[in-house]
C-alpha cells in the first residue's frame, strides 16, 4: 500500500478524509501541516522534535500504532488538555497499520 486514508477532525470540530504517503518517511504531524489542517504556527512548533505538544491529538479508534517513548510520555506529562488517548502527532510515522485511522486535533492551549 503507497497511501493510507486517515481521518483528521481539525480544531474547529470538521472531520476531513486524506491520503497519506507510507514511503516518504512523514510522521502525522507532516501530514495535518500539509494539508493545511491547522493555521501555520499553531502546530509542530517544536520541528517534531517531542518538545512542545503543540502537536497532540485524540487517537479516535483502535488502531494498533506505534508505541508511545519517554520524551513523548514526559511531554504530554506537562501539556495542557491531556487525555488517554493524546499522542503527540510528530511521534506517529505513517504506516500502513495507519489505514482508516481516526484523530482529532487537541485545542491550542
């Protein structure tokens, strides 16, 4: 598979449906960015780097992904807006697991 559809609900509650390219070595966060899901500044301030959580996001499904490191579990431990189910967008590499993935956008805090 060269593309995986994911479901994105940006941070003014729409839902959109895009395609995402598994072998361009692009996480999550390169994809809302790319289709402009969120206003330019407002997310991945950090470069991806786990440092910043402007990036989180609400894993909606259950969809076996990656599981979560130390730098991203010590960012979202100070992050705003928390829940179970945040993740740090930058840390998600795009796979074909990633098929019909469901996310929604945490507020800007």
């Amino acid at each position: 598979m060269e593309d995986v559809t994911i479901f994105i609900t940006d941070r003014d509650g729409v839902k959109h449906e895009v395609q995402a390219p598994t072998d361009m070595a692009m996480n999550l966060m390169e994809v809302v960015r790319s289709y402009e899901l969120a206003p330019e500044g407002t997310i991945g301030i950090c470069g991806g780097m786990a440092m910043c959580a402007s990036c989180q996001c609400y894993i909606e499904n259950d969809i076996e992904i990656n599981p979560m490191e130390d730098d991203e579990d010590a960012m979202l431990s100070e992050a705003f807006n928390v829940k179970d189910n945040s993740r740090l967008s930058c840390q998600i590499p795009i796979t074909d697991a990633l098929h019909n993935l469901e996310v929604t956008l945490a507020p800007e805090s």
